[in-house]
C-alpha cells in the first residue's frame, strides 16, 4: 500500500527505516570519533564480551557493569540513577574502554589495526630534527590508570615526547600502556627503521669549530692496546703491570731490601 504523504511504498518504508538502524553510531564509534581520540582504534564486541579479557578491571573503575553496558550499547536493568551519578557512569566508561583498549592493541586483530594507523601516520610524526619526520607510536609511562598522560615514542631515536594535540595528550597513557610500542615493532619488522648507524646528533659549533666546555670534553678510557703502546720503550705489558706509579719495578717476593741500613741501626737477623 502507498503511503499518501511520503509518495512511498510501506515495504520501502520499512526497507529504509532498517538501513537506518544498520547505519546507527554505536558507543565505540562514537567515542573513538571524538576530535582528540584519534589515537584509538575501535575494539571489537567480542573482545569485550569475553568476561576473561576484563579479568581484575572491575576493582579499577567505579560503577563497572553500568559502564560495561554503555559501551556495548545494552539497556542497563536499573535505570534509577541520578544525573550525577549518570555523569560518573559516562566517566566510567571512558576509563573502562581506555583499559580495555591497553589490552586489545596487544592481540593480533588490535595490532593490526594499529598498523594501519601507523602506515598513516595517524600517531604523528617525531618532532626532533634529526629523525626527518620517522612515524612515532603511542605509549604510555605507566600502566596504572591516573599516573600520566600519552606520550609518542620514536623508534629511530629511542625517546618519547608530548603528542602535537592538546586534546590527544588528556588521553590517559595506561589506555596504550608500556608494552604496546615495543612489541608492535618486534611483530612488524618491517616497519620498524633500519638502524645502521648510531641516532645523529646535532653538535653546537661557532665559526665551524665544535664547542668544549668544561667537564663535558669526551673522556676517553685506557684499553688494552693503549696500555701497551704507553709502556715503556723495550718492554712488554706483562712487564709495565709490576712497575709502580712512580715508574720502578715493584720488588720480586722475598728479596731483600738493597737500601743503606740508617747509622747505628742494627744489621739484619741472617734468615
């Protein structure tokens, strides 16, 4: 039957309205579209609803199975709470996805979403000179949820420094933990960058000379090869380790003392 007031069909109608609820944004599409979220990636449902994947989170995040059942978009079975309290339950969650997210981008299917975030530099680019824009990875500090924020590290120079976004860097550094970044390159070599000499460093000079300044001249340490061209003309290394700092031969066990006995002193006992 045709519906007078659309023009349209009732089956198209109905057609319509289920690619509607199909297109729907869930909770974690819309979280992880927020602008300053872009470090996250999306965590499948069946990770979440695998209760041994959130083994010990429940004790770390208040109002745990309120804000369980907003990520997953469920009705919660009490609807009686207060708009304070509903705010700590949307607090919650953030938290909750957060830790859940430090978990998932450890997993095969996380790490590969995270690959091609990194492939497009979604993470950003190292801000120090000397690495020529070498894509960066999200880390964190510490694995205790409050302790810091997100930091960027560098796999060319080994560092971390602050996210370019003021947004990005509110993100709590325990939803990407301490593991994530290492382990990555270790599972995608291919990724990580070919290292064939030490990280360069920029040295301060003025008129072309390099500047040395008191206690931070290079000290150079003595080796083996340099204790045997510092010995003594015509004799070996073996020889020079018996001499004392002031150069003589330290004397052989049980000779006797070749120096003048002090007047009047008594000659020694014959042994």
């Amino acid at each position: 039957m045709r519906n007078e007031n659309t023009g349209m069909f009732e089956d198209d109608e109905e057609e319509l309205s289920s690619e509607e609820e199909e297109e729907e944004t869930t909770w974690i599409q819309w979280f992880c579209s927020l602008k300053g979220n872009e470090f996250f990636t999306e965590v499948d449902e069946s990770f979440i609803e695998d209760s041994f994947n959130l083994y010990g989170l429940r004790a770390q995040v208040p109002y745990y199975d309120y804000a369980l059942d907003m990520i997953l978009d469920t009705e919660p079975e009490d609807d009686s709470l207060s708009v304070e309290q509903q705010e700590k339950v949307e607090s919650s969650a953030e938290t909750l996805y957060g830790l859940i997210h430090a978990r998932y981008i450890l997993t095969g299917p996380g790490m590969m979403s995270m690959y091609d975030k990194y492939k497009a530099c979604h993470f950003g680019r190292c801000p120090r000179v000397m690495c020529y824009g070498q894509p960066v990875l999200p880390v964190g500090q510490s694995d205790i949820p409050g302790t810091c924020k997100v930091k960027v590290f560098c796999p060319l120079c080994n560092d971390v420094y602050n996210p370019r976004s003021t947004l990005t860097l509110q993100i709590d550094g325990a939803f990407f933990g301490t593991t994530f970044p290492h382990l990555f390159l270790l599972c995608h070599n291919d990724l990580a960058p070919k290292i064939t000499k030490a990280p360069q460093i920029y040295e301060p000079r003025i008129y072309g000379f390099k500047i040395y300044r008191p206690g931070q001249a290079p000290v150079r340490s003595l080796t083996a090869g340099d204790a045997s061209s510092s010995s003594a003309p015509g004799t070996t290394a073996a020889e020079n380790a018996g001499r004392d700092p002031q150069g003589s031969r330290s004397a052989k066990p049980g000779a006797a003392d070749e120096r003048p006995a002090a007047p009047g002193a008594a000659p020694p006992a014959a042994s």
